[in-house]
C-alpha cells in the first residue's frame, strides 16, 4: 500500500502514530531480514569458494567475471588471470564452437543437457569435464551464466581403461573365438575321420564276417570262462546247432560227454593253464553233434585280449572224411600185412616145421617111454603118469605153436592191446632157432629192463620184428662159410618217450644205389622175394605213431631200427 503526503495530511496524530509505530516495526522486519539475507550471501559466497565443484559465472560474452578454487584448481590458473578473460580460450580449440553454442542456448534459456568438454590446464594437459550451466540475472539486471565443471578425467582414464581392457578382452575372447573355431573344425575333421573310420571298420567287419562264415572251418570264440560269444556258420553245418542255440551258453555242449564231465570241473585250469600250451598247434578231437553223434575234428586254439578281456578262439575241421579214409588205409594196410604174412610164413616155414617138430618127437619119445613101462612086469604108475604129463605139456607146446601161426596168418580185424615189447620179441625170435643153427648165426639180445609198455597192435608189430629178422638172416647167409655171423635185436627208451627197437647183422650191408630203393615197394634182391616186406613194416610202424629206419654200409652190416611210442609220448604228442 502507498501513503501520499495528502493520506498523511489527512491522518490524526493517533493515526501517524500508528503508522509510525507500524513503519518502524516494518523496518525491523526488513532489517531482520536484511541480516538474514546478508549471512545467506555470505554462506553462498563461502559455498561458491570452497565447492569442491568448479562453479564459474561469466558476462553474457563469455567473460570470467567470478571463479571459484575447484575450478582455478582444474585450470591450474590463478583466479587473477582468469578474471575478466573468456573462458572460451581455457577450452581446447576443436571444442570451442561447441562452447559458444551451449552459452547461446544457456542465453536463450533453452534447457540445455549438460556438454562435455576438455578445458587446456596452465601445464597444456587436457582436462576432461563435465559442464553444466543455467543463465540469469545479476540483481542489476545483467544477464550472467554460471556454469560448473566436473572433473571427470579420473572417470576418463577409468573409462579409457575399462575401454582398453574391454578391447583386450574382446581380443582374447576374438583369439579364443577363433581358437575355439579351430579346435571345433578339427574336432569336426577328427569326427569325420572318425564316422570315416567306423564306416571302413564296418565295412571290414562285415567283410570279415563274411570271409568267417564263407569258411569251411568252425570258428568257436569263448570267454575264460568257456561260454561262447560266437560261432561263424560252418559252426552249425558241423555240430547241428544254430547260432542262437550256442552263444551265451558253456562249450561243454559241443564236447562229448566223457569229456564234459572232466572239462566242466577243470575247464577254468584248462583254458590258463593248458590251452596257453596247445595255442597254434593241431590237435585232434571229438565234438558232440546236436543229434549227438560223434565228429572228429582237426582244432586249434588261439588267444586274443579284447577291450581288457581274454578270448579264445578254437577253429574247428571235421575230419570225418579224412578219418574215413585214414581207417580204409589202414584196413587196406592191413589186408597187404596179411598177404605178406603168409609170404612170410612160407618163407619161414622150415623154422616152423622144426618149432613143431621138436615137441613132437618128445611126444613121440615120451609115449614109447611110456608103452616101455606098461610092458613092464611092475607096473610104475607114478612113473607112467609123470611121463604122460610131459607127452601132454609137449602136445600143447605144439598145438600152442600151430595157433599162434594160425593167428598170425588168419584174417583179421586190428586190434591194439598193451604189450611188454621184450616180452613180443622172445616170442617171435624162437620160431627162427632152427635157421640160427643151421646157419650158425650167434644171437644176442640186449633188451632194456623195465620199459613202459606200448598199446599196439601184436600181430602187426611181431610182424615187422619178423621181417626185420628174416631179411638179417638172409643177408648174414650170404657170408663167407666160417664167417662170424653175428645178429642182435635192441631194446631201449629214448628221450622222448618212443620205445626204440634195433635189429643189427654184421651182414654184406647195402650198396648206395640199394640203400636209396630199400624202403620202396617191390624192391627185392632174393630170387623168391616180393620187395613188399620194408615199406609194409614202415607203413605198419607210421601206422603206430612211430618211425623206422637203417643204418648200413657194404660190408659193415645193417641196422634196422624203428620206434613206438609209449603213452607218455603219446600224451605229450597230441595231449588232451
Ligand atoms: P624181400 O625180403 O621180399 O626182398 P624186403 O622189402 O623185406 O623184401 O627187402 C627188400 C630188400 O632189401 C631185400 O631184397 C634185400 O636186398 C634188402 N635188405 C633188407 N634187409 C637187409 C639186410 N639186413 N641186409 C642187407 N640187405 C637187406
């Protein structure tokens, strides 16, 4: 409210009073609040000096006209030679139109963002601030703009390091991209090559199954525990049992069951302790069909290890053509034996004659001796009876020696039995005692006590020790008159279980071109000979799992030997 002169004319004293007492009143208010004004600026004085922002108030041409510590501080000026300067020439060249332009917008009162920008410190060093203005009037009524800077280098140089970091990062995270990308490609190849290589191994595999069921041999795998893991298909064409039938079940199924019995109690001992022994060798055996016939095969036993497990794998050939044909050999051999044993006994037939001869004239003695007594007047019984005992032990002895012959010429079927070899040999030389003394050879017989017995065929092997014999005799015939003849038959044992026989004359021996056809068919020297003797006693000994041999040079003898072999050695051949 205005009071004029003519308000004041107008008033009672009472009413200037008052009005005095109010303007008074009034004016301490307004002094009050005149030193409360005064402290505020002195407070915002202080605050704009010691703010630890930089504030700066320019004219509205861009001149210094206060400043405060913080930002002489970032400029590294003195506030002097800042004062009254544009501030413009404190900010680097490139950014200075920018700074004209915000303190137009700031002019124009257009609400202006904050501007980034880069003050030049008294040392030319770059300062990065923030810088953030507003415009006004000064209480004389001339526009002034306040701006405050922050310092933001720090935040810069962190920025500048979280940058160079993030590159480095990003450039390990590249370089290990790009590692990655490389592990992958090879990994991708390896995979490739591996899909490749499972695909030949298939490949090779169904080639390999197909070559194993294309073969005429079983082929048996089995674990070391004996349970099948796989068969090929000549597995079912030679047992009778399909696949399926056998895999996963004991090998015992296809043994016969003599067998079965001891390899089911030893079948783990057998396959690490045995088979380790046989592995690569053939070996003969019998499997047992599904109809439970018998067949005799031809087995080898192989071991391989397969992902940390031992297998083996047996390869079976039925044999039974083969066997078939071994027997009609053997019949077949036989059959020639029996010819040649007639021969050889037509041969030996004046010895025969004597071995029947002698115990029949002792009949023919004893029995005259016996009429004597009987003629007597005292009848001696006892005496009478004690000699008819020795006709009758004397008429045996010859029957004895008619059924051997006969044995020995008859037909027959080969049968093998165990036999004392020293024992075979004393039988069959005393048939030949008669030549012996007529052709006054000296016999000698050196024979090895105590040796095993073989498991042969009787009638063949004295067969063989016959011809041996007669060819000795023949051979020691045809010495000089008065010549020693000499004959000895051998028995001993040698290293590896095989009985070995040797029959030696001091005979005319064998000339090179006789020694090289000796042990062939047909080759004979005598007039009446049929040259079938030797290579039918080979054939009869090989028959026996053994060999026969000579030794011989002209005019130093002959020696025949051949071996049997006992039934270590025939363990130790062809175990089981
Ligand atoms: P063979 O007695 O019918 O001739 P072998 O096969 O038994 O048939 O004998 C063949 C040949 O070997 C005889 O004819 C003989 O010439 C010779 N031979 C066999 N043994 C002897 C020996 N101990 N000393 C000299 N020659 C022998």
């Amino acid at each position: 409210m205005t009071i004029t002169a003519d308000d004041i004319d107008r008033m009672s004293v009472e009413e200037i009073h008052q009005l005095i007492a109010a303007l008074t009143a009034r004016q301490n208010d307004l002094e009050l609040q005149n030193a409360d004004l005064r402290s505020l600026l002195e407070c915002h004085e202080r605050l704009f000096e010691k703010s630890p922002i930089g504030c700066v108030s320019l004219d509205n041409n861009g001149i210094v006209q206060r400043i405060n510590q913080a930002a002489t501080s970032l400029l590294g000026y003195s506030s002097q030679a800042v004062y009254n300067s544009p501030l413009k020439a404190f900010i680097v060249d490139d950014l200075q139109n920018v700074f004209d332009g915000y303190l137009e917008s700031l002019l124009n009162n257009q609400s202006a963002q904050p501007v980034n920008l880069i003050l030049k410190n008294q040392d030319g060093d770059p300062i990065s601030v923030e810088c953030l203005g507003s415009s006004g009037l000064t209480p004389d009524s001339q526009e002034q703009i306040c701006l405050v800077f922050n310092n933001i280098s720090p935040f810069k140089e962190s920025e500048k390091k979280l940058n160079e970091t993030i590159s480095l990062l990003e450039e390990n995270i590249r370089r290990k991209t790009a590692h990655l990308t490389e592990s992958n490609l090879a990994l991708k190849r390896s995979v490739d090559e591996l899909n490749h290589s499972r695909h030949q191994l298939l490949e090779r595999e169904a080639k390999l199954n197909s070559i194993l069921n294309a073969s005429i041999e079983g082929i048996i795998v089995i674990d070391t525990s004996g349970i099948i893991v796989s068969v090929n298909a000549a597995v079912e064409n030679i047992f009778g049992y399909s696949a399926e039938e056998l895999i996963g079940y004991s090998v015992n199924l296809l043994m016969p069951i003599t067998m079965r019995k001891k390899q089911d109690y030893y079948l783990e001992k057998y396959l690490r302790i045995f088979v380790p022994k046989v592995i690569g060798q053939i070996r003969e055996v019998e499997g047992l069909r599904k109809d439970g016939s018998l067949v005799p095969l031809d087995m080898t036993i192989a071991e391989f290890p397969l992902d940390g497990m031992q297998y083996y794998s047996g390869i079976v050939r039925d044999v039974s053509a083969r066997k078939l044909q071994e027997q009609q050999e053997k019949e077949h051999l036989e059959k020639l034996a029996h010819v040649t044993r007639l021969g050889l006994m037509g041969e030996m037939a004046s010895g025969i004659a004597h071995e029947v001869n002698q115990p029949l004239s002792a009949v023919v003695n004893y029995t005259q001796v016996c009429l004597r007594f009987i003629q007597n007047e005292n009848l001696d019984l006892e005496k009478i009876s004690e000699t008819l005992k020795k006709a009758n032990q004397q008429a045996l002895k010859a029957g004895q020696i008619i059924h051997s012959m006969r044995e020995f010429v008859k037909p027959r079927k080969i049968h093998r039995s165990t036999v004392d070899i020293n024992e075979l040999i004393y039988d069959a030389i005393s048939i030949f005692e008669a030549d012996f003394k007529q052709h006054l050879i000296t016999m000698r017989f050196e024979l090895t006590k105590n040796l095993p017995c073989v498991i042969i065929d009787r009638v063949q092997i004295e067969q063989v020790i016959l011809n041996l014999i007669r060819n000795s005799i023949d051979a020691l015939k045809e010495l000089p008159q008065f010549t020693q003849r000499q004959l000895s038959i051998e028995t001993s044992l040698n290293p590896l279980y095989y009985i070995v026989v040797r029959v030696k004359d001091n005979g005319p021996g064998l000339s090179p071109i006789q020694r090289e056809k000796i042990l062939t068919p047909f080759f004979t020297t005598k007039a009446s000979g049929m040259g079938m003797g030797l290579s039918i006693s080979r054939s009869l000994v090989e028959a026996h799992h053994g060999t026969l041999h000579f030794n011989s040079k002209e005019d130093k003898g002959t020696t025949f030997y051949f071996t049997l072999p006992t039934e270590k050695a025939l363990n130790g051949r062809n175990p089981t």
